[in-house]
C-alpha cells in the first residue's frame, strides 16, 4: 500500500505525514516516510541540484528528468524493498507534483510527463494508492511558507502566477482521478485535517 501526498509548498503535508505516523505508530502498523526529491543518497544528490538557487540557468526539460530520475531511484532502490517487507509507504510528494509543477507549473507537454511517470512507477505499478491533495488558498500557502523563516528553495522562489497553476493542476488531478486523488481542504485547523484523512483511511480499512 501507497499513500502519498500532495499540494503547495506550505500546505501543511509535513505535520499531516507527522500525525499519521503518530496512528500508526500507535496501532503497530509497519511503515516508512520518504520525501521526493529525495528518500536515499543518489536521489538526495539529485534533489541538491533541483533546489539549489544557484542552478537558476536549468531548463524546463533538465529540471523534469531530475525529478523522473530521482522517482526511479525512489522506486527501485525503497519503494519495492519496503513493500516486499511488508511496510506501508508514506510518501512525501511522489509524481503528481511532476504533472502539477512540470506540466500545469512550467507549461510542459502533459503527454511526456504522463509518460515518464508511466515510465518512472514501472508501468504505474507502482502508483499510489491513495493520495491526499491538501488544498488552499494559493495566497494563504505562500503566506504560511514565508512565515516559515527556512530560506526559499529553488522551485520556492517561483511567483504567485506560477503556483495558482500548480494548484490547479492539483486540482485538475483530483477531478481526473476522484477514486485516488482525494482533495482535503488544508485551511482547516490542523485536527479537523487529520479527523479528515482519518476518515478515508477508515473507510478503506486501511487503519
Ligand atoms: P521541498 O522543500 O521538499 O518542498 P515541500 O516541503 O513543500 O515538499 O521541495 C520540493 C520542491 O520540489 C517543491 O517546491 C515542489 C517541487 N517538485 C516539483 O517541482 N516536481 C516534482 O516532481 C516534485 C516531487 C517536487
């Protein structure tokens, strides 16, 4: 079993991904967290080079096949792994956010990302499960993200144009496939957000 989630940098995916762990800790359900880019070293190095501000000369098509490559490894090298040893994988952002960032964010060609996402989760395989799209306001994610004091990442410093696209993209996802992508309203307060993704879990017994 797959779970990932999804949204706008500030959405509130880490202390959502902090409350399940939380559950499932406490019921004893085996499980791992892996964020994207990143989740072991290769892709970590990866990541490196896609956050870094100063790589600001990337071009559209090099900044999309680091995140493929960094999916594959995620893939083949934790992914398979894991769920052969019976863990539930948690995932940090996975290949949605290629087709919302990439595709609805940079204008690329959603045919070659629904490709290489193929191409990326072994003939979509290895797709999630379920996905949570924890959704707001645009204005009201970026807000909480500059209030984070970290320095902004690459991909952060975009302007607000590009991430109204990114969500909707999010959001055109969620329409496309309702039965996976469930969109959460993320401007809740953090309990009635996780009383929320509880609830669907529940209702596919999967806690
Ligand atoms: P990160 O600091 O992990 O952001 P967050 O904490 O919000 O998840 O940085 C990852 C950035 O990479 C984030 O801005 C989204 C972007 N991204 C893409 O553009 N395409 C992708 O396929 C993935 C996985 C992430």
């Amino acid at each position: 079993m797959i779970i990932s989630f999804e949204g706008l940098d500030g959405s509130g995916k880490s202390t959502q991904i902090r409350m399940l762990s939380e559950k499932l800790e406490m019921i004893g359900k085996k499980y791992t967290v892996l964020r994207e880019p990143g989740g072991n070293s290769i892709s970590e190095n990866i990541r490196q080079i896609l956050l870094d501000k100063n790589n600001y000369a990337i071009e559209n098509e090099t900044e999309l096949l680091l995140y493929i490559a960094s999916r594959i490894q995620l893939v083949k090298n934790c992914i398979i792994p894991l769920l052969n040893d019976g863990n539930l994988i948690i995932l940090d952002r996975f290949a949605d956010s290629t087709t919302a960032y990439q595709g609805y964010g940079r204008g690329m060609d959603l045919k070659v990302i629904r490709f290489l996402n193929n191409f990326a989760t072994i003939d979509g395989k290895y797709m999630p499960d379920i996905t949570f799209f924890l959704d707001m306001e645009t204005d009201a994610s970026l807000s909480r993200m500059e209030s984070r004091g970290e320095e902004i990442n690459r991909m952060e410093s975009a302007d607000s144009e590009f991430f109204k696209k990114v969500r909707n993209g999010f959001i055109e996802i969620s329409k496309n496939e309702p039965g996976r992508v469930i969109r959460i309203n993320a401007a809740n307060i953090k309990e009635k957000v996780f009383s929320d993704i509880e609830s669907v879990l529940k209702e596919r017994n999967i806690i």
